[in-house]
C-alpha cells in the first residue's frame, strides 16, 4: 500500500475512534444520571468530597484520547506518546477503579496493555502501527465500558429497568 493511500486510511479509521469515543461518552454521562436516585449520591460518582466527580474523571479521559487522535491525525510520535502515558497515569488513580471486580481488573489491564503499544508505536516510524494501537486501546475502553454498564451497574440495581424490558 502506498503513503497515499495509507493516510486515508489512517484519518477515516481515527475519526471513527473519535467518534465512537465520543458517543460511548455521551451514553455513559446520559446513563449515570439517569442511574442515581434523587437524593443520593452513587458511590461510583463521588466517593470522597475533594476529588473530581467521575465525569470529570471521565472528561479528562477524552481530553487525553483528543490529543492522541490529534497526534495520529498530524503524525506527531510525540504528542501521541505523552497523551497515551496521561492515559496511563490515570489508568493507575484510585479515581479509576469503581470496581473491585476480577473481571473489571481484568479490563483495566488490558487496557494498560493496549496503552504501553501505542507507547511504544508511538516512538517508531510507522504512523499506521500507532493508529493500530489506539483502535486497539479505544477496543479496551468499549469493551469494559460495555462491562461496567450491562454487568456492574446492574449488579448494583442502580439502573431502572421498565418492566417491559425484564
């Protein structure tokens, strides 16, 4: 395949991320207060008073995945490189972890995983092993947001079903 026909590639398969990214967002932010009962606050929004509330934790997550898709878009190694080690860094946070769970720690580390590739893509010369990587961590993220949302959540009855629906 030649340069020219890599990079079409590369922008229709990043604008895809961003926007499946941005919707998995949009869902979740929807979800989450549609999840708490008036009056009280879901220990997964807001477990102690001096940390951000989790969209905040979460804006700050897309904010990191911005860059790095910006990075892919301008071939910038570097940019991609610190934007994937913030993701990282706060893949560490005790704000990460809303779960205990085996299989949450399970996603949490693929995640971690998919994140030290793009780090490491991100350093070498091929801007298409980089933009690999990221599909592969924006994978992880739907994968355990899908998790949290259809097994954790609703081990938790914090989601209203109708009854319709049961």
């Amino acid at each position: 395949m030649s340069v020219r026909t890599e990079k079409p590639i590369v922008v229709a398969v990043g604008l895809l991320v961003a926007l499946a990214c941005g919707l998995f967002w949009g869902i979740q932010q929807e979800q989450q207060a549609n999840a708490a009962p008036q009056g009280k606050k879901s220990e997964a929004v807001d477990k102690e008073d001096d940390k951000p509330v989790l969209a905040d934790f979460m804006r700050q997550k897309m904010d990191a995945s911005h860059d790095i898709m910006e990075g892919l878009l301008m071939e910038d190694g570097k940019s991609i490189a610190k934007a994937a080690k913030k993701l990282k860094e706060m893949s560490d946070t005790e704000r990460w972890r809303v779960s205990n769970d085996i299989m949450y720690r399970n996603h949490s580390e693929d995640f971690r995983r998919s994140v030290d590739k793009l780090i490491a893509a991100s350093k070498g010369s091929s801007i298409d092993r980089a933009a690999l990587s990221w599909f592969d961590v924006t994978l992880s993220c739907i994968d355990c947001h899908r998790y949290v949302r259809t097994v954790l959540i609703a081990d938790n009855d914090t989601v209203q079903i109708p009854p319709n629906k049961r």
